[in-house]
C-alpha cells in the first residue's frame, strides 16, 4: 500500500473504534499507482476534531486548523480530516467534485464508489451543483488535467463553458493556488489549450489572450511564475492580471524582472554589444536562466531560426562567466568619501554609473574606475 503510514492508520482505526475512511485524491492515486503524498480522512464515528487528535499523537505534526477541516502536516505528508459531508461515506461522496475523486477506501483494502472513470482516464463533475457549490472546481478540473494527463468529459467542458463567469465568484488567493499546481503539470499544455477552447482562460485571466508563445511557455511545466512572465513578455496587458493575481512581492518582482530582461534579451539592439550583455546580467542575475528561455520562445514565434537562437543563449551564458560581481561593490560611500565625492545625489550617479562599466569589465581594474571618476565627475 502506498499509503503514507498505512499501518500505522489501520492499527489506530482499528483498536480505537474509529469508522473512518481514505477518500479522494489519494484513494484515486492508490488505483494509478501514483506517489500518495497527501491522505484525505474522513470519519463517521467520532468528531472530526478528535480523529485528527488522536492521528497527531500516533504521527507528531503541525496541526493547521481550517473551516471543517484539519490539516495535519509531517515531513513529506500531509493528512486532511474533514467533517463528514453526508450521514454516511456514500452520501459524502456524492458532495465530492469530479468522479475521480468520488472514492473511497477502507482500512482492509475495500474500494468504494465506481472507479471506471480513473481506469479511463476522464475528469467528469459528479452533480448538477458541483461548480455552483464551488466555481473553483471549474479550474481544478484542468489542474487534474494538466497533473494526470486525462481527458475531460465532453459534458463537464459543455458545463464549464456555460457556468465560466461563475469563477470571479472564488478568491484570487484560491485561483493562485490552483495555477500554481496546474501550471508546473507534465500536461499543463494541454490544459491550458483546453481552458481557452471552453472559455475560461479568458476568464482566469482576466482578458488576456492564450497564445502560441504562452502555450509553449506552459508546456515547459515551469510553474506560474515562469508562466506569468511569458505572458507579460508577449503581452503587456497582462501586467494588469499578474499585479492583482495574490503573487508575493518576493514573486511579483521576479515575474516582472523575468519579463523585462527577456524583452531586453529580445531587442536586436542588445545582441552585438558585448559590454550591454554583461551589465544586463549584471542587472538581473537571478531572471537571467528564465529570461532566455522566455527569450527563446519569443524569438521562435518572430520565426528566428532555431540555429541563431541556441548560438545567442550560448553566447549569453558565456558572458555570464566573464561579468564580476565582487568589484562593483567595492565602489561604495566610502571610498567615494575618501576620494572627494559629497554625500548625496552625485553619489549615487557615479555608483549607478561605475558599478555596472565595471562588472561588464568596460573598466578593467579598480584603478580604472577611480581614474574614469576624476575625470569625469571630478
């Protein structure tokens, strides 16, 4: 059994009277042969509360505490109790999203509910209300896309294509969370093709157009930032949805950062001078990686050919090995200070202007970028 502590659970179900079951995802994953790394629990005879209670002595965890749900975290797994959704486990199944996930399992082994789907790899809703009961489900459908490479049913995309609207209805924050896991999927290409033909990616994002370059941008399986980026470098609007998308400002930075070095990457202007190439890595060291892949994507849609885009990523990571980035630092208020330069505005122009000559190796020495100092502001 793949099941993450599976003995341990079934000894404590057993000797302690509890009827509880493994429901959801992780039972579908048990069918697929599929690493389980979160156990969903559900138990009918005992306070949901007190079932995860006695799960935290048997198992130590963090316990993170939700609206009818525990979330019981340990390294490498985590468990989610919820309260029961019916008076019996075919009742609460029949509250569950998609008939993928409508399962459930026993402590001896016993599958419940019909598996058909999950054998035929179809993502189908099991109710007239499962997107009205939560609109999120809608984009959920296409993360389990994107992770499993299943089909969605015919009838559920007709139903998402009807009901689209619906997700401005769910929080920015939830939306995130589902783009985060969709988009870093080994299908996440195919996912997003099958948003757009349904009409929610438009919805999702908020007008923004799925085009060829974001396509392969998904298809990389990068995640949202990488997704993100590409999408503001093919098209600035989207600048407006990933400002408003719940990003960290840790995050927010690097998508933007990532999309304007790629832009800057992708300006013909940029490509012959050695001396730009450097401050720009020099500028973004930590975007670079993204931001020529982007680049690249870019470039293969303006119909560049492959050849000459490998041969100035090539050159790009050459540079990256000829910039320094110990010496700039070197030129600080202090030594500006010592040479004569007066705190203030003044300052702060030689640094933004020296530090970069320097790390390109436009200036060559230390020595070099006193002398270029006096000369010019001195």
């Amino acid at each position: 059994m793949s099941i993450p502590f599976f003995s341990e659970l079934r000894a404590l179900v057993n000797e302690g009277g509890f009827r509880a079951y493994l429901v959801g995802g992780c039972v579908r994953d048990v069918i697929l042969q599929r690493p389980v790394a979160d156990v969903d629990l559900v138990c009918f005879s005992h306070d949901y509360k007190d079932f995860a209670s006695a799960i935290r002595v048997l198992l130590p965890s963090a316990w993170v505490e939700f609206k009818d749900n525990i979330r019981l975290v340990c390294p490498n797994t985590e468990f989610d109790i919820s309260k029961p959704r019916g008076e019996t486990i075919e009742e609460d199944l029949l509250m569950r999203d998609f008939t993928v996930n409508n399962l459930a399992m026993d402590f001896e082994g016993n599958i419940i509910g019909d598996p058909a789907d999950v054998y035929a790899g179809v993502i189908r809703h099991v109710s007239e209300r499962t997107f009205s009961d939560d609109p999120l489900r809608m984009l959920r459908a296409f993360r389990f896309q994107a992770q499993l490479g299943f089909v969605i049913a015919d009838e559920t995309m007709t139903k998402v294509a009807a009901e689209k609207r619906m997700i401005e209805r769910s929080a920015s924050e939830r939306i995130l969370q589902e783009l985060s896991k969709l988009l870093c999927g080994q299908y996440a290409g195919i996912a997003v093709a099958a948003m757009n033909e349904c009409g929610l990616f438009p919805e999702v994002f908020k007008g923004i157009k799925l085009t060829a370059m974001t396509v392969e941008a998904a298809k990389l399986s990068y995640g949202a930032e990488f997704f993100f980026a590409a999408m503001v470098a093919d098209q600035p609007a989207a600048r407006d949805f990933v400002n408003s998308a719940g990003l960290s400002t840790r995050a927010l930075k690097n998508v933007l950062r990532t999309a304007e070095l790629a832009g800057k990457l992708a300006d013909s202007s940029t490509a012959g001078d050695t001396f730009v190439l450097r401050r720009l890595i020099y500028e973004y060291p930590d975007e670079v990686r993204d931001a020529l892949q982007i680049y690249g994507l870019l470039a293969a849609q303006k119909g560049t050919e492959v050849w000459d885009i490998e041969t100035y990523v090539h050159r790009v990571m050459i540079e990256m090995g000829y910039v320094d980035f110990e010496t700039p630092m070197k030129i600080n208020g202090g030594l500006l200070m010592a040479m004569g330069v007066p705190a203030g505005k003044l300052m702060g122009e030689i640094i933004a202007d020296v530090r970069p000559k320097l790390a390109s190796r436009e200036l060559m020495t230390l020595e070099c970028a006193e002398k270029y100092i006096k000369d010019k502001y001195l």
